[in-house]
C-alpha cells in the first residue's frame, strides 16, 4: 500500500467557533481517526499550532508567524495507507474539517526515497 497525507486546510476561524463547536469538532475527528486506525490504514498524524510558529524565507531570513489573520491556515494532518489517491479521497470524505464552509482536505501521495 501506498501512504498519503490528508491535508487540513480552511479559512482562519479564530474567534469565529465556539469552544462546544471545537470539542464536536474534535471528537468527529478522533472517531474517525480510530475508524482509519481500526482497518489498519492509519499511519500518523497531528493537529498544527500557531503558537511559537516561525516562517523561514529564501536566505535564511526568519520571521515570527504565521499569524491569525492570514485567509488560509494548515489546521493540521493525518498519514493514511491507501492502495491509490481515489481510496485515500474516500478516507478523507470523513474529516471533521469537512463540517466548515470552505473548508478542504488535500490528498498527496508521500514518496518514497528507498
């Protein structure tokens, strides 16, 4: 099997969901997760902060960041097993992200430098 990552991205929702729609949120996402891990396909993954975040442009120039008001953050990832790209768009079909107007989850083959 193949690995992917499933990428979280939406619109920058600070201050716009409450912490009871965070905590659904998060429980959606931690059962599907175990319902990935329960089949034996789930690999890694974790959740993106902005705390302590730094930015590293071309020639090593370092800036604090990103920050809150951008228009589209990284909410985080998982790594899925999946025999091709189509099985691993059905995973992520199930994401809590998904709950969000605008929101989407990236699928990308990871490759493999063995």
């Amino acid at each position: 099997m193949k690995e992917f990552a499933l990428i979280f991205r939406h619109p920058n929702a600070t201050g716009k969901v409450s912490p009871e729609q965070m905590q659904q949120w998060m429980k959606i996402q931690n059962d599907w997760v175990g319902s990935i891990a329960a089949q034996n396909k789930f690999v890694s993954g974790t959740g993106l902060l902005f705390d302590d975040a730094k930015v590293v442009h071309h020639k090593g120039v370092v800036t604090n960041g990103p920050f809150g008001d951008i228009k589209e953050t990284l909410g985080g990832f998982i790594v899925v097993k999946a025999e091709n790209a189509e099985e691993a768009a059905e995973i992520a079909k199930g994401a809590a992200v998904l709950a969000g107007d605008g929101n989407t989850v990236e699928v990308r083959e990871i490759l493999r430098t063995r």
